[in-house]
C-alpha cells in the first residue's frame, strides 16, 4: 500500500519513497510522528480518509485498491455477469452471479486471480463484489465487523460480499473509532442511521460552508445517497470561468469538469431495466458520451472512488444544487439549499485525540474489522 | 414473415424513444411542467406501478422512475386513483428563489372534489441536460395519487 500523505503537512523528501510528514519547528510540540502502519495499526488515530482507504483495500483484500485512478462510469459502466435481483416493493437491489468471468472482469478492485504467497487474505474471485441495497457487513458483539458477510435476508440472495452507500459510510467511522451518533455505539448504528440522517447537523457532525473549504473526510449526504470526500482541488465544481452571478446555472456548470472525487459505495443507475443492459450512448445520448459503450447493467460497483460529477447521471437535481449553491456563494449569496448537504465530523482535523468526548468511541466498543490482516501482513507500507 | 420482421424493427424504434437524446431546444417551462405531472400519476414514484411510465412518452423529459427508495420501511400510500389525467390541471407556475426551479400549483378531481398540491421542478441546459434531459422534479407532491390506467399496466 502506497503511504497516504497528510495533506495539511509538508513532505520532508519526494514522494517516490514512503512520503514521512515533517513537522515545522512551531508546532514541534505535537506528539512523535507515526508511520502510516503504527497510524493503522492504532485506529483511535485514523482520520475518517484514511479509515475509508483501510476499510476499501480490507473489503477487496487488495493493497492497492484505495490507490487506483478513480473509477470512471462512462469508461467502465456497471457490474456485468449478473442477475439484478429486486426488494418486492421498495425496489432495493441485490445480485447474483450469472457469469463469474465477467463478474470477475467487471470487478475493478478485484486482483484475480489472487497471488497465492499472501497470507491470511480471503479470495473473493469466486464470489466478486457488488453494491448490495441493505448491505452493512455484520457486526460481532466482540466488537468485530465482517464485511464480507450480510444478514440472513440478503444472504439468501446475493451471496457475495456486498454493503450500500450508509453500511459502507458508517463502517468507515466505525473503524476510525469515531462515533456518528452519541445515543449508540458504532455497532448499533449502522441499522439504524441511513443517508438522510446525516444530512441534519448533529452532535458529531457540523455543517460546513463552501467559504470554509471542503476537505477529504467530508460527506455530502442527501435523501437518497451519500459520499466522502476523497480528493479536492482548490476549484471542485470548475467555477473558475464562471464570472457572475447570473452564470450560475446548468448552462455553465459542467458535472464532467468538476475536480472533486469521492469514495462511496455505488448503486446502479440503470437499475429498473434488469432484463436490458443499456449502454452509456443509449442512455445519455450525447455525441462524446456515444464513444462509450459502457454497459449500463443496473448492479452497481459498490465501494468505489468516483468523479463527483459522475454522480450527476443518477442524481441531477442534487449534484446540480450543490454546485449551483457553490457558484451562489462564490458571489456572496447564501442560497437556501436543503436537497444536499456537506457536514464535517466534529474530530475530523483533531490531530492528538482527547481521552474523552462524545464523539469519540470508548475503548471497549470500538469496532475491528475483520480481513484487516491481510492488508498488514502483505501489504508494503 | 417479412411482416413479422418488420413489425419487430418498428416496436425497437419506438422503444428506443423512451432513451432518445434530448431535444437540441427544450420544450417551454409550462410543458415541462405538464409532463412531469404525468410521470406523477403515472406511476414515477410507486414502484409497483411503475411499469406504468412506459405510457407517458417524451424525448425531452427523461422517463425514468424515481431511483429507488433505499431506506423505506412501508410502500408509500397511494392516495387516490384519478379516472383519467385529464382531470389534472396546471393552476400556476413561478419562479423560485433558485437558479432554474419552479413551483408547480395543480389541480385535480378526486372522487368529484377539486384538490390542490404543488410540486418543484428544476430546468436544465448545456452537459447536464445530454445527461438528465430537460427536466426533473426537485420536491414531489405531496400526495401520490395514481390515474386508473395504471391499476393494470
């Protein structure tokens, strides 16, 4: 696993080896520097990003997953290789192989076949990953979360590994130690608190302002779905060459040109045509977007790292809100938005963790998750 | 046979409407509108009924049910069954304090009474209109009622 680097501290040596922040004489204060392994192997300390780069190479037991270049779904479509499966009457949407091969080649974060040398990793060739509606992993009253496996219901017909956007969101603080909740532990929370709920400012998360500055380790959550934020640049909705207010609208927002990526587990977009696979041209009809012929199958990738702006295909008037109401406040006005929202968790910068606070998981609940020793043993870190 | 074949080739065209690009010019607010609405009644947001939308045809307005509800606990209540769309009436349309959104007041006959709901809508132009046509429904009504027609679809 390449080191993640601490982007609020500078590298003391070119990243081409296992990048060390140094720290400034003026905060030398601070405690003594951890490796990334003594970061991961103490998860108290891990930030919500470095928990989801942890919790995405665990959950594809591949050291290199967190580190790909962002999935893109108009180059690579949806999982292809099996059969959409459907809640009865609320539509949630669960997969079972049909074609290992293309199950297999459609998984991006899948390394098969697996190299035999490495220890204690778990093969998923077999049984390859999707986005599975309901999905959360289960968790141990040991404290230990499985994400390999699901509760009965789901097992019944997915039977493979599978979590959705709130399992894979509340797993990521689980593992960081940090609570989203102060009323529950992590492992009461994740049947309980989907993506709506973190929309609401609470007693872990605040709101944050586009004039604050988005950072990695924020959400952006809405009714149906939420993300963190992976990678940011300084111009995450490219309003760069928008020059007045009156250009803030879909005429001079692009989703395709935003700069933002985010990590999140994935539905499918195309998912109420399940005995059709569409292709990106089919489906969007654009002349560039025509050049794809990305299936469009309806099982979603899942865990993921994702352009922003991809999100835009299944979600318009949300991802459309959120960049529009950036564009606003590039030009002073506040706009009443309330479809999406962007909330920071309350100890996400803390950089020497309090003994105590709400928000902080207490030692005796806090949540290992299982499959983590692969990562260590094999990975190089 | 031929006759066969070509009634095959004629059901993939039409089919293939419901996918077709958006139009070059978008329809006028006040159509969009209208058929937003009929999207609505006609089985967008219930999934059961949602088959249902395979009647309602437009290049400019992606027809495509609401994505679905991950997280519902119950079916959503259908509140009433209107005969026929035809009972619906657009009753006014205005601009919001939002760049491209609209408030949609309507009207329908339920059971021989007139009832009022409303609904946002929001425009769209240039990328993400190639993406999600012309226009989509921000705020839904508040009640989900269904036309007749989509007790079988």
């Amino acid at each position: 696993m390449t080191s993640i680097v601490r982007a609020d501290l500078p590298c003391s040596y070119s990243c081409t080896s296992p990048c060390i922040p140094s720290y400034p004489s003026p905060i030398a204060s601070l405690p003594p520097l951890q490796t990334l392994r003594d970061r991961l192997l103490d998860i108290s300390t891990l930030s919500p990003s470095d928990a989801a780069d942890l919790l995405m190479n665990t959950f594809y037991q591949n050291c290199d997953a967190a580190d790909l270049p962002p999935y893109l779904l108009l180059k690579h479509g949806e999982m292809r290789g099996y059969s959409l499966k459907r809640h009865p009457w609320n539509g949630g949407s669960a997969s079972q192989v049909v074609d290992l091969t293309k199950a297999v080649e459609s998984q991006y974060y899948l390394q098969c076949p697996q190299n035999s040398k490495r220890k204690f990793c778990t093969d998923f060739c077999k049984t390859p990953p999707t986005y599975i509606w309901g999905g959360k992993g289960t968790y141990k009253k040991n404290g230990e979360l499985n994400l390999f496996t699901n509760e009965n219901s789901i097992e019944k017909i997915s039977k493979h590994p599978g979590i959705d956007c709130s399992g894979y969101i509340n797993a990521v603080f689980a593992i960081a130690g940090l609570k989203v909740r102060t009323d529950m532990k992590a492992s009461k929370v994740a049947s309980t608190t989907p993506a709506k709920w973190f929309m609401k400012e609470s007693t872990c998360f605040d709101r944050v302002k586009f004039n604050d500055g988005l950072k990695a380790g924020d959400l952006i959550s809405w009714r149906k779905h939420i993300v963190m934020i992976d990678k940011v640049s300084t111009d995450p909705f490219a309003l760069d060459s928008v020059n007045n207010i009156s250009q803030c609208n879909s005429r001079y927002i692009d989703p395709l040109k935003f700069k933002l990526i985010v990590s999140n587990s994935l539905g499918g977009i195309n998912d109420e045509n399940k005995d059709q696979i569409f292709s990106a041209a089919d489906l969007f009809g654009d002349e560039e977007i025509k050049s794809s012929t990305a299936p469009f199958t309806g099982v979603g990738i899942g865990i993921s790292k994702i352009p922003f702006g991809h999100l835009a295909m299944k979600y318009p008037v949300e991802i459309m809100e959120l960049a529009t109401s950036a564009c606003l406040a590039k030009f002073g006005k506040e706009s009443k938005w309330n479809k999406i929202h962007i909330t920071r968790h309350k100890l996400a910068d803390t950089k020497s963790m309090p003994a105590n606070h709400e928000c902080l998981e207490t030692d005796k609940d806090k949540v290992n998750i299982e499959g983590r020793k692969c990562i260590y043993t094999n990975c190089n870190m | 046979m031929y006759i066969h074949k070509l009634q095959y080739v004629i059901l993939l065209l039409i089919s293939t409407t419901v996918f077709a690009a958006p139009p070059e010019k978008c329809p006028d607010v006040n159509q969009l509108a209208q058929m937003l609405l009929k999207m609505e009644f006609h089985g967008r947001r219930s999934y059961a009924h949602n088959s249902c939308l395979k009647k309602v045809k437009s290049k400019a307005v992606v027809v495509r049910p609401e994505q679905r509800d991950e997280g519902l606990s119950k079916p959503r209540e259908i509140k009433g069954w209107i005969k026929d769309f035809k009972l619906v009436k657009i009753e006014k349309i205005k601009k919001i304090d939002f760049p491209e959104r609209y408030l949609v007041i309507f009207s329908y006959y339920l059971n021989k009474k007139k009832q009022f709901d409303q609904m946002e809508i929001q425009t769209f132009d240039g990328t993400i209109k190639k993406i999600a046509g012309c226009a989509a429904i921000v705020t839904p009504p508040k009640n989900l009622i269904l036309t007749k027609e989509c007790i079988n679809p």
